[in-house]
C-alpha cells in the first residue's frame, strides 16, 4: 500500500526547498523530488514540459522574476485514483516580483501567485506533475489586466476556513472516500441539465447555503447559489451549452476533502455569448481544470477551482500575450 502521508510531507517539504533555494542550489533540490524523466503540464503559456533540464528552465525564469518566493500551501492531500497514486496541493507564493516574467511588468513591490497542483507519485519521486499557475492573476497584479472586468470577487484565494488544509500528520482515505463521494453526486447533478433550465439540475442539495466559490482570475470568488449561478454557471452555460466531461479525469479524497481535475477535463463548444464578456466564436476548444472542495456536515462548504484561463482564450483565437505587448508599447506591425 502507498504511503500517502509519507508522499504529502516529501511533495509540501520538497516544494518549499525547490521555491527558496538559490539558483546554485535549484537543479539539486528538483533531483530530490522529480524523477530525471518527469513529465510537468503547465498552464499556458509554459504547457507541457518533459524531462528534468526542462522543468529546471521553468523554475529558473520564474526565480529569476521573483528571487525571494516562498511556497505557501493551503491544502495537501493525498490518494489513489486508478494505477496511480496522488498528492493535491493548493496555494500561493508569495515574492518581491523584481523582474519582468512571461511579458508581465515586474512591480517591484509583493505579489501572490497561486497555483493548484496534482501530482503523480511512484517510488517517492513526482513522476508527472499537473501544474495550474494563475498567470492572469498576476496580470491583474501588474496592472496590465487584458479582459473585461470580472463577474465575480477578484483578490488572492483564502485557506479552508477550519485552517485544517494541510494535511500532514495522517491520512484518512475513508472518509476521503465519502468526501468524494458527495462531490461525484454534486458533478452528476451538474449534468442533469436540460438544456434549458437551471431547475433541471439537482446539485444545489450538496452545498451548504453559504457555500465559497473560488473562481480564477477573469471568473471571481462568489458566495452561495445565486453568487454562483449568477456570476459564474449562467455565463459558462450559455456560452458553452454542449459542455462534455469527457476528458481526463482524476479523482481522489483525504479526510474531509476531495480533489479533482483534468488535463484536459471538458471538451467545449464556444457558441453563445457571456463568458468573460466574449461575443460567441463558434470554436471548439478543451478546458484543463481542477477542484479543491472540502466537506462538511456531508455538504461542499468551500471549493477552490483553478481554470486555465489563458489556455481557453487562446484556442478562443484572443492572443493575451500580445495585447500585453501592444500595452507595452510593442503593437503587431503586419497583417
């Protein structure tokens, strides 16, 4: 049997050494968590990356932009999901952003980057890790935000309101098991819809009333079911009515959390308006998405979401990056 406590501590400890140490230090402390053939998937515009010189260029060019990050996890926890054994962690670092990063603006003052993370364990090394950076975060940060403004709360992500996220002095598959358990009930009843009606869908009997949502950057952070209806899943539905969860799909709980994503987890067809104020493109596109939900009373009392928004908008044909370049004084010269 994994050790799933054993495989928390090395992710949460292993992680903090590689986000503090110094740039003569960093391909070390990669080598002592990754396997020297890892597979890394990040969000756009990094993607998909493999092999350990490569996630070392990653982690090189954000410490470089941001010299004194230090991790700050709010969640770690651990599972199986079919051959493959897990650990889930979500948080933000928290640095002086000292030199341009991606065509981002350095503001010389603290910034907060989060991220979600799932990553695959085999024999005490991170052999594939799913990485969800909100790099339009920290667009917003900068003040250089590309979009109209957002529906929801924007603003750095709080921790579990019971501040028991992090995990790491047991593991608890059982009641991980009915943590995801409730969450798979609330997913089928998503998918109940109709077509037409939200009273077609029957999710709303898994959250408790005052349930937070924690959307991404260019969504927002809502409260309770109207919050969400109104500022997140009325857009999302009318933009995208054919959503299918066909995609990659992993699941796995620990104590009174569940954790869930894909890479990508939903396949898409752009053909209504509303969604970040974009008018209908009639595109198909996948959205890479991940879930942090933690239970309570045998109800989602908070769930944290990290979309790869910036991924979304460029199979949407809008090219963040270089509105950011025409920003900064850098326009398309030529057809």
């Amino acid at each position: 049997m994994a050790d799933h406590l054993q495989n928390k501590i090395n992710v949460h400890q292993g992680l903090k050494r590689v986000s503090a140490a110094p740039a003569s230090a960093l391909r070390q402390c990669l080598a002592d968590i990754y396997h020297p053939e890892a597979r890394w998937c990040g969000s756009h515009p990094v993607n998909e990356q493999h092999g350990l010189d490569a996630i070392e260029a990653v982690w090189a060019g954000l410490k470089s932009a941001m010299p004194d990050m230090e991790r700050r996890d709010a969640i770690v926890v651990a599972g199986p999901h079919e051959e493959s054994d897990y650990v889930g962690a979500l948080g933000h670092y928290q640095a002086t952003f000292t030199a341009d990063w991606l065509g981002i603006p350095a503001t010389h003052g603290v910034v907060h980057l989060r991220y979600g993370e799932l990553h695959i364990v085999r024999d005490g090394k991170l052999w594939q890790t799913y990485a969800m950076l909100d790099v339009l975060d920290l667009m917003r940060q900068a003040g250089v935000w590309p979009l109209q403004q957002s529906l929801g709360r924007e603003g750095m992500w709080p921790g579990p309101v019971n501040s028991d996220g992090l995990r790491l002095s047991d593991y608890d598959g059982e009641q991980g098991a009915a943590s995801v358990a409730v969450m798979q009930a609330m997913h089928k009843g998503l998918l109940d819809f109709d077509g037409v009606s939200l009273e077609s869908m029957t999710h709303r009997q898994y959250w408790k009333d005052n349930f937070m949502w924690y959307g991404p950057s260019g969504i927002g952070t809502t409260r309770g079911i109207r919050g969400f209806e109104a500022n997140h899943q009325i857009p999302f539905l009318r933009a995208f009515p054919d959503r299918d969860m066909g995609g990659e799909y992993i699941c796995f709980g620990d104590g009174p959390y569940a954790a869930t994503g894909g890479w990508p987890a939903m396949a898409l067809t752009h053909t209504g308006p509303g969604w970040l104020g974009l008018p209908p493109s009639g595109r198909a596109i996948t959205l890479r998405v991940m879930d942090f939900y933690r239970i309570e009373d045998g109800l989602i009392a908070e769930n944290w979401v990290p979309i790869d928004i910036l991924n979304a908008l460029d199979q949407l044909g809008m090219d963040v990056f270089a509105r950011l370049r025409h920003q900064r004084g850098e326009p398309r010269r030529s057809l």
